[in-house]
C-alpha cells in the first residue's frame, strides 16, 4: 500500500476510534458526556430531560430505549431536535460537507462545535482546526445514531411545561453562578427555589445535577470531573427514588 493510502487509513481509523467515545448527537457546553456513567440507571418506562441540551442521559448504554421527552428553551437548540427527530436521515447527514478551516459558517449546529461555551452568542463564526474536526466526528456519530432518537419528542419550551407524568426526571439545568452563564437562558435567568419545589413535586424518581454552588436541595457529592480544556469541575448530585434498593447505589458515587 502507497505511504499515502496508508496515512489516509490510519487516520480514517484514528477518527472512526474517536468517533465511538461521542456520546451526544451533537457537541454540547455542559453536556454530560464524561461523568453520565456514574448517574443512577432509570427505573421508569419515560425518561424526562426537563433541560434537554444534548440530551446525553437520554442517549446513555440503552436509556435510548424509554420513552425519551425532551424540554429545551433555547429554540435554537429545539429546533435542531425537531428536525433529528422528524426529519433527518442518515444519507442527508452523511452528505452534509465537512468544513474548511478558516471559512464562516451561520449554521447554528456548525457554531455549537465550537467548543465553547462564547458559541451561544456567536450568529457567524471562522471554522477553527477544533471545529472543523469535532463537527467531522459529531456527523458520523449522527448519522449512525440518528435511529435511537425517532421516537423521542422533544417541547420547545420552559421546564414546567414538561407534562406532569411517572418517569424517571433527569434534572440537569444551567449550574448555579459563573458556570451556568452563557446559554440563552442561562443561570441568571432561573430562580432555583421554585425549581427545587417543582422538582421535588414530579411523580416517579428525580436526579438532580448541580456544581460547586448548588445548595437549594440537600445534594451530596458525586464526583469532580475534568471539564473543557481540563479545568476540574465539583459535581454533585440529589437522587430520591421510591426503589429504595437504587437508593442505596447513592453511596458507590460518596
Ligand atoms: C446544562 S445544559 C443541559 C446539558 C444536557 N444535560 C446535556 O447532556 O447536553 C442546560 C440546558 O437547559 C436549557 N435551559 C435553560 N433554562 C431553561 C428553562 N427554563 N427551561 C428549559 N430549558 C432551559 C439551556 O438552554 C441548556 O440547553
């Protein structure tokens, strides 16, 4: 094999290697990707992400499966949503061209690999190495991954509009302070409190996740994880669960 041919291989193979560590249908700030491994298995039929973002609980090892509702206020963020779940198709994803560094791109699912969480002001943006190559990953796993989404519904809307069902209530909003900024609607937007009522009121179980400052329910540590360009980032956690059993997993995460 020409020297070429095999650079060519390798570097397919490299890319299709990483390609299995994406967890998420799209490149996300904040999403759960890395630690949705140490997050309690769901006990219920629904699984509901009232703060959809990229959805990686939903998407984790077989939750796929439930019946997955997603809320997400960013329209921008739910529209592309809509358009996984109803529209797209693996040969249209597979056809969308990879992107030149140094070009502009205004496409909102372009902008969000940026890798930043500044992506969420930016309408047009200069295609960097990082985002020409996350995006070039985020496509195949899309399109290899689009299947598990087509039942799922997402609601463009507030967190309270979640329909009030049995499920199993993955609770991951904007995290309190400096980090839970920079979305559209973001931490300064959110009044915890009444979150923390409306949360303790769903039916079935609830798994909250909060950082360093969440302090409007009784949260207990669950890790610290390494978060953009390796910053360590406290994670905790707050589980209530009628099985009591699964209760009990909390102390593998202390
Ligand atoms: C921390 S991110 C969720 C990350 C997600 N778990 C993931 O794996 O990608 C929080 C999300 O909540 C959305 N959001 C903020 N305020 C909201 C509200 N009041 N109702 C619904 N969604 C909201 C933000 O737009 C953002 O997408």
């Amino acid at each position: 094999m020409a020297i070429i041919e095999q650079i060519e291989s390798v570097s397919y193979k490299i890319l299709a290697d990483q390609s299995l560590l994406i967890k998420t249908m799209f490149y996300y700030y904040g999403r759960k990707k890395q630690i949705v491994k140490y997050y309690p298995d769901p006990n219920f039929d629904s699984i509901i992400e009232p703060f959809a973002g990229s959805a990686a609980y939903s998407l984790h090892e077989d939750n796929w499966k439930k019946n997955v509702i997603l809320i997400e206020k960013d329209e921008r963020v739910a529209s592309l949503w809509e358009w996984l779940i109803a529209k797209a198709t693996p040969e249209e994803i597979l056809r969308m061209p990879d992107l030149e560094i140094g070009e502009k791109s205004s496409e909102f699912l372009h902008i969000i690999h940026a890798a930043t969480k500044m992506a969420f002001q930016y309408r047009t943006i200069k295609i960097t190495p990082v985002l020409a190559r996350n995006w070039s990953i985020s496509k195949r796993y899309i399109a290899n991954n689009l299947f598990k989404v087509k039942h799922w519904q997402i609601i463009c809307g507030d967190y309270t509009e979640a329909p009030d069902i049995e499920a199993t209530w993955f609770i991951d909003p904007p995290y309190r302070k400096e980090s839970g900024k920079g979305y559209r609607y973001g931490s300064d937007r959110l009044d915890y409190k009444s979150l923390a009522e409306w949360a303790l009121k769903r039916k079935g179980e609830i798994i909250c996740c909060e950082g360093e400052y969440g302090d409007y329910l009784p949260f207990q540590p669950l890790r610290n994880s390494k978060g953009v360009a390796g910053k360590m980032s406290k994670e905790v956690i707050f589980y209530k669960s009628p099985i009591k059993e699964n209760q009990l997993t909390l102390f593998r995460f202390g």
